[in-house]
C-alpha cells in the first residue's frame, strides 16, 4: 500500500458520509475457474461487515453476477447492499432507496428469452464454455478453456447476438448480454447522489470497472486490484491486500467516530458541531 494510497483512506475516513462500493470476484474472491465455487476471503468479509456497522457508512456490492447468484456466493446480504448485472438489479433496499420497480417490460422479457434460448444452443455446442442466466440477459464464460477456442466462441456470440436492443460488456473470459442499458458506473453515481454521499471508495478488477472508475472525481478514492491499463488512481496487487486495506480504512472510520462523539455538547474534538445521519 502506498503512502498515498494510506493518506487518501485517512482522509475519506473522517467523511459526514462514507458510500463504499467493492465489486465481488477478484476482489473480495479470488478469481475461480467455477463462478458458483467463489466465495470472499474471511479477512475481506469481516472487513465489509466491520464498515457497514459504522454509522453514517454505506456499503454495496456491485458486480457483472446477477443479483441472486451474487448473494449466494458472498453471503451478504442487509445492511450491505448488492448490486448486479452491471447496475440493472438492485435489491429491495436499495430500489426503495431509489424508487425502482420492475426490471424489463414485456418487449425486453421477450428478447431476453430468445437470447437466452440461442445461447444455450452455441454453449451446448462448445464443451467448456458455461451459460449464466440473468434477469436482464446472460453471460457466456469461457474461463478453464482453451484460450482460442474461448476468445472464437466469445467473437461468434457477439456476432449473432450483438443487436438492437441487446447490448454486450466483456469481462475476463467473459462477455455479458443484456436487454438493459446499464453500466456500474450509472449505479454508482445513482448510489451517491440518494444517499447524499460525500466521497466514494470503489475497488475493481475488470474492464467493466472502468465505468465506475472513469467517474470518480475529488476526494473519491478508486483502487485497481491486479493488474492492467486503469483510470483509478490507485491499485493494490490482489485480493489479499484490498482486505488489509478495508480494515485500516474501518479502523480509521471508526476511530474517528469515536472522537466525534467523545463530547456530550454536541462539539466533535476538532472543533466541528456533528449532526446526527439522516
């Protein structure tokens, strides 16, 4: 962790409201040849739970999984929020927050199922290729294959089915459909502008991140996990030390409330009148 890196999470430590967003695999999970086998390492996880118990402290998972299949493998679930499908689900909390129904209309229902159908067929052709279906579309991976045969199946399934209406994102070993227009980045920026948030952390691996990444300004604090081209101003080399990294930045958060609510007036230690969250 750089010095820098170590002055920027004291800083968003002290924040009135702290928005905090982690995508899930290679991040808080190591990536795995089986999606379904993912899970966050311990530390990671303990860490997450440690800041969403924080006041003032929001905390969300926003990941390329769908909504239900990033619950089950991150056994998370309230106070921590989860985002999926690359900003198209959000959970219950989180759609009161922003005021979301329904996922698709009756016209999307219907591309979503014909896409999913032909998709199945170009997976069931290809051994090691797998098929994920989501609520607003599917993903089709290609991790565990061999590197060309998986980069050939990706190309022929943008080719048949990159059309008008069904847009595609491609990730590591990975390319994702959908019947919505989303991206991380919009969720993001939804997530601080309902909360009134003040800076936000977001943590990434892959190239959908970049859409959360390219919108981070001020005081926001982007971290890239692993490595690769990025416009986040900071990076770590793994998993591993982005969990080291969530405690300190807990450890700080909750340090400094502490401090504020050491005077019974009202008066933080440093001179400041602290207001109750909303």
């Amino acid at each position: 962790m750089t010095g820098g890196l170590t002055a920027a999470l004291d800083r968003i430590a002290g924040a009135d409201r702290l928005l905090v967003t982690l995508d899930f695999d290679g991040v808080l999970a190591p990536l795995v040849d089986d999606p379904s086998a993912s899970r966050p390492l311990p530390g990671s996880a303990d860490a997450v739970r440690r800041l969403a118990g924080l006041d003032a402290t929001t905390v969300v998972l926003v990941s390329g999984r769908g909504r239900d299949d990033l619950a089950a493998v991150s056994g998370f679930g309230p106070p921590i929020g989860l985002v999926g499908s690359h900003g198209a689900e959000f959970d219950a909390q989180l759609s009161a927050l922003l005021g979301r129904g329904g996922l698709l209309d009756e016209a999307q229902a219907r591309r979503r199922s014909a896409l999913i159908e032909g998709l199945r067929e170009l997976v069931d052709g290809t051994p090691g290729s797998r098929l994920e279906t989501k609520p607003a579309g599917a993903a089709v991976h290609v991790r565990g294959m061999e590197p060309a045969a998986g980069a050939a199946l990706l190309e022929r399934v943008g080719a048949e089915w990159v059309r008008d209406g069904i847009e595609a994102t491609a990730g590591k070993d990975v390319l994702d459909l959908t019947v919505l227009r989303t991206t991380k980045g919009a969720a993001v920026a939804a997530l601080r502008e309902a909360l009134g948030a003040g800076p936000v952390l977001f943590a990434g691996d892959d190239i959908t991140d970049e859409t959360v990444f390219g919108t981070l300004t001020g005081d926001d604090v982007g971290i890239k996990v692993g490595d690769g081209d990025t416009a986040a101003g900071y990076r770590v080399a793994d998993p591993q030390e982005l969990g080291r990294l969530l405690h300190r930045l807990a450890d700080a958060r909750a340090a400094g409330i502490r401090a504020a609510g050491t005077r019974a007036d009202g008066i933080r230690a440093d001179g400041i009148r602290s207001e109750p969250a909303p």
